[in-house]
C-alpha cells in the first residue's frame, strides 16, 4: 500500500525565515510507505452488520482441552464467571451487562434454553422425589446442545443410583466421557456394570476412576467386581485397601453382601474383615 500526501497553497519559508506562498500548482511528492503484513482474519458478515463484532478462530485450540468459555475469555469487554472446574457452568457478561441478557445461538437454536432446562433438572434432583421430571430436562437440554458433557453425567448418575436404570446410563456415561474423562463417570460406568453382572467389563472402568482421582468407594467397587468376576486377588487387595481406609462403614458390607459369600470360609477374609 502505497502512501502519497499532495501539499497545495502551502506557505514556504524563504531564506529571511518569513513565509512566502508557494505558487498554487505546487505539489510535494512524498516517497511511498509501504506497509506488508497478513490481512486481519473476520468474517465478511460480521462487517455488514451494524454494531461491535467479534470473531474467535478455533483452530489454534485444536488438539487442547479447552471450553468454549476459554476462548470467550479472550474478548475485549468479555468477562466469563466458572462455577467450579472444567466442564462446569459458566456464565458470560458482555461490557457489565447481566448474563442472562446474553443470548448463545447455534444454527439458529438459542442455547440459553439447554442451560435452563440443565439447571432445573439440577433443581429437580435436589429436592428429590423428582428424578422423572430431571431426567426429562436433562434430555430436553441435550436435545438442543448434544455436545455438552454435564447433562449426560447428571442423567446417567440418577439412572444408575436412583432410577436403576443401568443399561441407560452406561449409554450417558459412555456419551460423557467420549467428551470428558471424569472419575465419577468411570466410577458409575462401572457400578452400572456391576448390578449388570458384568463384573470382567467393569474392572477397567473402575481402574481407571481411582487413576484419576483415588476414591475409597471405588476401591469397594473394585472388591465387588473382583467377587463377581471371579478375581479373587483384586477382591482381596481392594478390601485390604477398604478396611485400611474405613473399616466402620465398610465391614459390614463385605460381611452382608451376598457376592461375598464363597469368601467367608476362607481365613484370609476373616484375617482382614477383622470379625
């Protein structure tokens, strides 16, 4: 891009110092400027639309584990509130304005509409009693924005610990962590397997939950999938691992549950149940 400035009628100082005019048809031809650099990248629309507009190229987030709310971040007059760790609700204000007079749209869908039916089905949980009109939400929401993790996990969680509907949330839980490894949903993945009697499926499942965040009631679940199996190291080393950690609240458990059984004759079992 070149850069010429024309100067006409300009006052020229002679030798004395006073200004004199310089003759009318006077120009001054300054030398180019040239300017190389690669074009702002944007969208042709977002310039025919009237007001502020911004664009956000994904491409450098490829291969990373980030949200949505990541990129937004990154806004001039964008501020993002997180509600708790990744994959959490967030909530956005553009220039100090309330989140909820900001609208989300994907192909013309609003998805302020899947937040809200994902909270009230939190809501529907919480007060309980109402796990049919969450689970419902819950879908509604995934309905609209099928590629966000929480709704499928909070479903799957009420099919397999409220609802006993184990083979539905083995689907949820497989639909969450194809998008998020969360160890509660390796955890429960695996307990719905369980009560499924697939104890051999079960084991890696729950291997993997206490590799992301070691828990005592995976352990329990370990044991149960080690009895049901059969696997009877892995049962002896998870109840080790139990009774080690809670002896109180887990003893009875293993001296009550039918799948324990064949154990109870064996001294190993009362060397470390401790009865």
């Amino acid at each position: 891009m070149t850069l010429a400035f024309a100067l006409q009628g300009a006052l020229l100082l002679g030798a004395a110092g006073s200004p004199v005019p310089a003759p009318a048809d006077t120009v001054v031809q300054l030398s180019g400027v040239e300017v190389t650099d690669q074009r702002a990248r944007e969208d042709p629309a977002l310039r025919r639309s009237p007001g502020f507009a911004r664009t956000y190229h994904v491409t450098a987030s490829y291969g990373r584990l980030a949200m949505t709310s990541d990129l937004l971040a990154g806004g001039v007059g964008v501020h993002v509130r997180q509600f708790g760790g990744l994959g959490s609700f967030s909530a956005v204000s553009i220039r100090g304005s309330a989140s909820s007079q900001v609208a989300f749209y994907l192909d013309g869908i609003p998805l302020n509409q899947a937040q809200y039916l994902y909270h009230r089905g939190m809501c529907f949980t919480a007060l309980g009693g109402h796990e049919e009109h969450a689970v419902n939400d819950f879908g509604r929401s995934i309905a609209i924005c099928p590629d966000y993790p929480g709704p499928y996990h909070l479903r799957g969680k009420l099919y397999a610990t409220d609802l006993g509907r184990y083979r539905e949330a083995i689907a949820d839980f497989d639909r969450l962590l194809a998008m998020q490894p969360v160890a509660e949903g390796y955890q429960l993945r695996g307990y719905a397997k369980l009560n499924l009697g697939r104890g051999r499926e079960a084991i890696p499942d729950l291997l993997e939950a206490n590799r992301l965040e070691q828990d005592t009631y995976t352990d329990y679940l370990l044991a149960w999938a080690g009895a049901v199996a059969p696997d009877d190291e892995l049962f002896y080393r998870s109840m080790q691992a139990v009774l080690s950690a809670d002896p109180d609240s887990y003893r009875p458990y293993f001296l009550e549950n039918d799948d324990f059984a064949r154990f109870r004759h064996q001294p190993r079992f009362h060397q470390i149940v401790g009865a």
